[in-house]
C-alpha cells in the first residue's frame, strides 16, 4: 500500500517537475519518497529508489530546462540531489539504529528469560519427572498383566494408555519450557490472555506448590483477543507472578496469589496480578520499572523494566500500587487485537 503510494508521489513530482516552470526545486519533494520506502522496503531497494529518484530528477532537468533560465534550472537540480542524497543517508543511518536498539532489547529480554528459568529449573525437573515415573509404573503394569494366565488384555490396554497419556504431557512440558527459552526474534499474532495465563501458571505450579501459594484467578468473560508476541506476553506473566511469589516467601500466614483479566473500553485487556506480600517499599513506586533496581540479595533488577519494555512496545502501559491491606498490585492493559485489512 505504502510502496503505491510513494510510486504515485514519485510519479506526480516527476510530471510537476517536467512540465512546470516552477522557479523552485519540486524534485526536493522526492525526499517524501524516500521518508516512505525506507518503513517498507530494504536498505538496498531505498538506495536503489534513491538513485531512481536523482535519476528521474537529471531527466526532468534535461526535458524542461529550455522552458526557464539554465542556471536557476541547474542550482535547483542540484539542490534537490543533495537533498535526496541527505535524508537517504539520516533515514538509513535512523533506521540501523532503531534496528540495532530492538535487537538488544530481544537480547535482554531472552537473558532474563533463560535466568527465570534457571530459578525454575528444580521445579521444571520435578514437574517432568512425575509423569516419567508414571510411565515407569503404567509400563510395569502392562506388563504383568499380559503375563498373567490369562492375559488380561483389557486391564494391559488401560495401562498402555496411561503411558500414551503421560508420554504426551511430558512432550508438552518440554515443548512449552522450549518455547520459552528459545531465542526467536518477536512475532505479532492475536493472543487470548486468559489462555497464556493458564500456560504459565501450569508451568509454575510445583513452584507454587513448593512456595505455600495458593492461586485465585478471575478471567473475565468475553476478554477480547490482544495483538502481541506469545512469548514475551508469558515472559511478562511469568515476572508477575514470581516477584509476587518471592514477595511472600517471607510472610507467615496467608499467600494468596489472585489474578484477574478483565475487558475495558475502548477495546483494552488490563491484567491484574495481586498478592499479599511484604508490598511496596516506601518511595519506591517510582523506580521500580528502572532496570537494576532491586531489593533483593540475589536478584538482578530486570523483570519488571522487561515487562515495561515488553508492554510498552505492544502499545500499552503497566504500573504497580500498594494495596488497601498487605501485599501489592501489578497492573497492565493491553489494546485489543484489530483485523488489519
Ligand atoms: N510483588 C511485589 N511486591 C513487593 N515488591 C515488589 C514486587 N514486585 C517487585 N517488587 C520490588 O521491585 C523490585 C524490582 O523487581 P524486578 O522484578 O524488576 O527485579 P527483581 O525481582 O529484584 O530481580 P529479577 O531481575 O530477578 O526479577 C524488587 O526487587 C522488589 O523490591
Ligand atoms: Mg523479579
């Protein structure tokens, strides 16, 4: 669409330049041009439109330079050159460096993802190895039946099936551990939130279970689908829910972890992690999205400037408050996923 669109322009400012006997440099106009190919199209197709471009703007001189004085036609020719010239070059050199600030934001955040998981790895083990041991005894199982005189195929089969069951969870863990700690760069698609959040939370139950937490989810109904990154979405739950597991790890009594998602106009998803830890330190509520801000022995200060990053570029914002009674708050809202035509 945009790529028509900057023919079309290229197209009417090389007509305009022609025929026209305009005492100004239209072909500076081409630099429109430009601003717009280098959001669509490679490094090399904007050189090469740029070069379409002075070429079209060297032609339009030849065509029409009888039509008005030499010279002015000239200084102008030459003035437009340079400015296509100009911001081809700021429009590439901008262009590398935003490249280069995503590509480090990716490296961030799959570090703290592969941190994270090492924090999980007792867990991860432990979570796999129940249905390895299920296989183990479904597989001793079967087997004394079918050598029992005679064998008992029906009870044989049910075991059999246990082990097809528990081969295909195990296969899933694994496959959602992968996930996450894979280095893909982000992709866009629309998302369910109520679903990832199901996901992460299986993935973190031993350490819930370990941790004495007990989760309370509220998914709100008709939540709306959002447009995000599958991965970095669950890599934001994920930090929620750990920072307000290890808020916890040192109050007696209740830890209760709630989690709620509900739909908000115009067209939000807002995501509510709330536990009741030891809250918010006073004065903090400022720098704790700031990277390495922690007031924790061991811990790195990332998660939640990882979250906002995260959040942010999906379009939306994320903050924390103290609540009425113990613990804190986290908060962010999602705009929804819209059909692009
Ligand atoms: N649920 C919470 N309750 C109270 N304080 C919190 C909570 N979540 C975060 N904080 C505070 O914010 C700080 C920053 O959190 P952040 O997740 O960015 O880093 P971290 O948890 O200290 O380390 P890591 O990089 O391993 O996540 C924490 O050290 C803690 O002081
Ligand atoms: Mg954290």
């Amino acid at each position: 669409m945009l790529l028509v669109a900057a023919m079309v322009i290229a197209a009417a400012i090389f007509i305009a330049d022609t025929v026209t006997q305009l005492e100004i440099a239209v072909a500076v106009l081409y630099v429109a041009v430009i601003l717009i190919v280098v959001r669509v199209i490679e490094r090399k197709g904007v050189l090469a439109v740029a070069f379409a471009c002075v070429g079209l703007t060297i032609l339009s001189y030849f065509l029409s330079r009888e039509d008005f004085s030499r010279s002015t036609g000239f200084v102008n020719c030459i003035i437009s050159i340079a400015a296509i010239l100009v911001s081809t070059y700021l429009a590439l050199q901008n262009r590398s460096a935003l490249t280069a600030l995503h590509e480090s934001q990716t490296e961030l955040a799959h570090a703290n993802r592969v941190t994270t998981m090492g924090e999980l790895t007792a867990a991860i083990v432990h979570e796999v190895n129940q249905p390895v041991a299920g296989v183990v005894a479904n597989a001793e199982a079967a087997m004394r039946w079918l050598e029992a005189q005679p064998p008992e195929m029906a009870e044989a089969k049910q075991a059999l099936e246990g082990i097809v069951e528990d081969g295909k969870r195990t296969s899933e863990i694994v496959n959602r551990i992968r996930a996450l700690a894979r280095k893909a760069p982000p992709r866009r698609e629309a998302l369910d939130i109520n679903e990832l959040i199901v996901e992460v939370v299986a993935l973190m139950q031993t350490q819930l279970q370990r941790a004495d937490v007990s989760l309370h989810t509220e998914f709100g109904s008709e939540i709306p689908p959002i447009h995000g990154d599958r991965i970095q979405m669950q890599q934001v739950i994920l930090n929620l829910i750990l920072n307000a597991v290890e808020a916890m790890a040192t109050v007696d009594g209740h830890r209760h972890l709630r989690m709620g998602t509900k739909a908000i106009a115009p067209g939000n998803v807002r995501v509510e992690v709330s536990d009741l830890g030891v809250g918010l330190a006073a004065g903090s509520l400022d720098r704790l999205f700031e990277a390495f801000y922690t007031t924790k022995s061991s811990g790195m200060g990332m998660g939640l400037s990882i979250c906002r990053t995260i959040v942010e570029a999906h379009g939306g914002r994320i903050w924390a408050s103290p609540n009425d009674g113990p613990g804190a708050t986290f908060q962010f809202v999602l705009p929804q996923y819209v059909k692009s035509s």
